[in-house]
C-alpha cells in the first residue's frame, strides 16, 4: 500500500540522524480506518513513539468526526520509525544529547487564519510545480480552532483567491449580512445613526469552525497539524538565522522541577519557519527585537486593544441571521477608544462583545464590568433574556495599523497574519488580511526552496498586494490625537471618512 521515496530530504542534515521515512500513501483511506483518530491510531501502531515525541496529546483538526485521517507511523523492518503522510519523503529524525528533533522543509507556528493559508497555498504550489517539500503547523490549542474566538464578520476576499471552490466544499461560511445598524447608546437610550461599515458581500461565521475547515484542507494535502503543541523557543544556527522551533517541555511542576512525567520538548528545524501566532505573538516579539524588526523600517511600536466575546444561544423568535450591530458610546467614558458588537450567526447563536483600547484614562476602569453593564443596556437586555452563554474569551486586537506593521522577514523565514499587526482597525478585521499574508509569504517560501529567490520576495509583495493597500487607506484612523472628539465617538466616526 504505501511506496516510499528513495530522494534525500532536502533539509540540513542532523548529528546523530536517524531516518525517519514517510511513505507516499496510495490512498487516503489506508493511512488509518475511517473514523479513527489519529491519536488512537499512533499509540497502537507503536506506543513508544507517541510518548517519545509526546503524541499522545495529538488530537486532529476535528471539524468532521468521521473524517478520514492521513497520518500514522509505525517501525519498519530494520527498526527504523516511519511516519505515513499523503505525500512520501524521507524525514530526519534526530535523537540529539537532549531530545528529538525532526526536519521539516516549512514550520508554521499558529494555526490561525493565517497559519493554514499559508499551509494551504504553499502545497498548493508543490503540487502545481510537482515539488516535494513537507510543511507541519504547530497549534498550542488542544485542537485546531480552539483558541479561536468564534463570532466574526468574514471579508471572504482572501478566501475567494484560496480556495476559490469554497461554497462548494461545505466551508462553513453560510450566513450572509442582512443588515448592518449602528447605535450611539446612552445610559437608557440607543440612538440610529447611519451604519459607516460596508458588509456587503460580508458573511457572520464562526470563525473556529471556518479554521478547522481550513485544517481538514490543508491535511488533505498533504500538511502535517500537530495541534496541543506551543512552540515555546526558536531554534538557531551558528550563524544566527533561524532553523525553526522548539516545543514545551511537558510535566514541569509550578516551581519549575521535573514531575515524573516530564518529557523534553521536540525541536522541529525548518528550512523556512512562518510565525503566525496572532496578536503580540510571545516568539514573534523576540524575533522583533532580536532582529530589530521595528527599527528596519522605522515602524512605531504596536498599540494593542482588549476583545471580550461571549457566544449566547437565544430565543429563536429574537434571533434573525446575518444581523449586524455596532455601537459606540455607554458604557465607555468620553475619554476611552472602543465600541461594542453584536452578530447574529446561525442555530440561535449571536456573538457580543466590547472592544476596550488598552490606553484608558482611568486606572480603575475593567473592560469586563464595562461588558456586563452593556449586557444590561435596555436595548440589548431584552435580546439576551432567556438565553445562555455557550463560550466566552478575551484576545488582545492590534490597533497599531500601517505605521507599526514591521519589517515581516528575518534570516530563516516571516512573520505573518496578526502577529506582524496586519488588523485593519477602522473595519475591526483581520481574519483576510491575516490570510492574504499568509498566502504571500508562501509563495516566498516557495520561491525560496524551489527557484532559489528569497525571502524579500515577501516583504515586496505584501507591499504590492491590496493588504497594503487597505492598511494605507486606514493609515490615519488611530495615531491621530483626539481633541475635539470624544474617544468612544472618535473611534468610529472616523469610519465615515
Ligand atoms: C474580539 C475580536 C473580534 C474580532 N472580530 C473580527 C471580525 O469580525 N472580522 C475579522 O475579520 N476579524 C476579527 N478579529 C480579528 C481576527 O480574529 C484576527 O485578525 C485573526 O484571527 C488573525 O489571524 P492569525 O492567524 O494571524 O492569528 P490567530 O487567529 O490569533 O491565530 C493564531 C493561532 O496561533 C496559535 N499560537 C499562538 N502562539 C503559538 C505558539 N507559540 N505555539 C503554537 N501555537 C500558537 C493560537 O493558539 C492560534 O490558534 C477580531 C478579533 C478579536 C480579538
């Protein structure tokens, strides 16, 4: 059933190497029975490598309960480990003095919107160019979307160029706008005005369940998703440049001691790493500052904002799919940036949430009491009434814009998505920029392991890409200082302009 390649794997080779060979499967189906996880599958083939490597945690994208898995390993004849992909290559496997390590053509950090875009178009590539390059995304979250915070408004630009047969694929991307409000609240009162977003063509999704989606996708070619895992150090070589990631260590007790389940965390050495950790990324900020990232370009620092949302399934009679309402005003005082927003999705769920910029004035203000007095605004009270909360969370949303977007590259490979600070502020989005950015640096990486250009390519084509043109048109939205206009009011009257 599976044929395996007799091509060296193109990354530098390791001390102690060991190999590790990946089979070309010859389908899907036999690379574990239907409907098996791969977690199960891994720990019975060979239990000793899931608890070496630390798999056992593995849990799969998960967006279908019956899908086909595409992963498994077991030991061949000589002993030696072999790991089963859809597409085959060798793999270095390396027991080094400390722990394992395993080569990869691509490393991505982040399984976000913009992590698997850039999974996604950078197979795409190999198999247009019939090229063989093995790419696995790290996720720290237990499962693929699980740090995602559900409820958004989709530009679908991003997704349409992707992968432009989404409606046809069962994307979970069904809920167009049908209308847009925007409310000036008071105390007691919520005032009209008219709405200064354009949500046409806009969709309200669950934003986690569109990032599992976009997981199954990129494993079906070929990507490997290691989700349970954060990359929690960079791996250089002599010369400085980057060569990938190291994962936690696991079993460490509070005071930092060894428990008796301690196991070492798997280095993953790249040719080509992408970070794409979301917002203030904690590998990213060192990248930054260790390769003055701000600096190259004269970047301004990045200015950061806190989102709470929660998701409330509702009374059906209240709830009507693909509303959209944004407000400004109350709760927040004259002198605070932020807003709130509410979205209704499908099956009787609607996310809410308050966006709090973290300059406030006041040292006593909390952003969650302000969200629980908005839940109690009359004109919002009456909507929740009956209903429950089925998820909440909080995320920081960078507010920073063009002028505190970093130089993206660094020796060894990009940063991408929200980590560079790519959210369009006055739209609060992200998700297409963080996307399209994610596609761009893929086809950098690309050039780079296939054609032999590098990784500037990047830098020049988001420069050239409407992601750049948009950050540009919103360029004076936030820096400029607020005299006339109160903060809360400033904060979305600009969107008129
Ligand atoms: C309250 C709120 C509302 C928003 N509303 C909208 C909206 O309506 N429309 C819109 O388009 N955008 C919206 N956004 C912005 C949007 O969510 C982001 O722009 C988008 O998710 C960025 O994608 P990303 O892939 O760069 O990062 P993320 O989506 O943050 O994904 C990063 C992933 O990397 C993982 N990760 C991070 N660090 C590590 C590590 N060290 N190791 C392993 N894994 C790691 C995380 O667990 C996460 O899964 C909103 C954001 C917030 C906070």
């Amino acid at each position: 059933m599976h044929r395996f390649l007799s091509i060296s794997s193109k990354s530098t080779s390791l001390k102690n190497q060991k190999q590790l060979h990946l089979p070309l499967v010859s389908s899907v189906s036999s690379a574990t029975p239907k409907g098996q996880s791969c977690s199960h599958y891994f720990n019975q083939k060979s239990p000793s490598l899931g608890s070496r490597l630390g798999f056992d945690r593995f849990i799969s994208s998960g967006y279908f309960p019956n899908r086909v898995n595409l992963r498994g390993h077991e030991r061949n004849g000589n002993g030696f480990l072999r790991l089963k992909g859809l597409v085959g290559e060798i793999r270095n496997y390396s027991s080094e003095t400390d722990r394992e390590s395993i080569d990869y053509d691509v490393v991505i950090v982040g399984a976000g919107p913009a992590g698997l875009s850039a999974a996604i178009r950078f197979k795409q590539l190999c198999r247009e160019k019939n090229a063989d390059f093995s790419v696995c995304v790290v996720e720290k979250g237990a499962e693929v979307g699980a740090h995602i915070l559900s409820g958004n408004v989709f530009e679908p630009r991003a997704l349409n160029e992707l992968l432009p047969q989404w409606k046809d694929e069962e994307a979970p991307i069904n809920v167009p706008v049908s209308s847009d409000k925007f409310w000036f609240l008071t105390k007691d009162c919520a005032i009209s005005l008219p709405s200064p977003f354009d949500n046409k063509g806009n969709y309200v999704i669950s934003l986690s369940q569109l990032v599992r989606w976009m997981g199954v996708k990129a494993e079906e070619l070929g990507v490997e998703i290691y989700p349970g895992f954060a990359a929690s150090e960079i791996l250089y070589d002599e010369d400085n440049n980057v060569v990938g990631i190291g994962t936690n260590d696991m079993g460490v007790a509070k005071d930092g001691s060894r428990k008796e389940n301690f196991q070492r965390g798997v280095a993953l050495k790249g040719r080509i790493t992408l970070l794409a950790e979301g917002c203030r990324g904690s590998l990213s900020q060192k990248i930054m500052k260790e390769y003055k990232l701000r600096e190259k370009v004269q970047a301004q620092h990045q200015t950061y904002a806190l989102g709470i949302k929660e998701v409330w399934e509702i009374d059906e009679k209240k709830h009507k799919p693909g509303a959209v309402l944004h407000t400004l005003g109350w709760p927040l005082d004259s002198k605070t940036y932020g807003g709130s927003f509410l979205y209704h999705m499908k099956d009787r769920q609607i996310s809410i949430g308050l966006v709090v910029a973290l300059n406030y004035h006041n040292p006593f203000l909390n952003p969650y009491e302000e969200f629980q007095k908005l839940k109690h605004h009359p004109s919002i009270k009456s909507l929740l009434e009956g209903g429950s909360v089925l998820q909440y969370g909080a995320r920081t949303l960078n507010e920073g814009g063009f002028q505190s977007v970093p130089y993206p590259v660094f020796p060894g490979g990009a940063i991408i998505g929200c980590s560079a600070g790519f959210l369009n502020v006055p739209k609060i989005k992200g998700s297409h920029t963080a996307m399209k950015s994610g596609m761009l640096a893929a086809e950098a990486t690309f050039g780079v392991l296939h054609g032999g250009s590098n990784m500037e390519a990047y830098w020049d084509a988001l420069r050239s890409s409407w992601v750049w043109e948009e950050l540009h048109r919103a360029r004076n939205y936030r820096p400029e200082p607020h005299i006339f206009v109160s903060g809360s009011v400033h904060f979305h009257l600009h969107l008129f302009i």
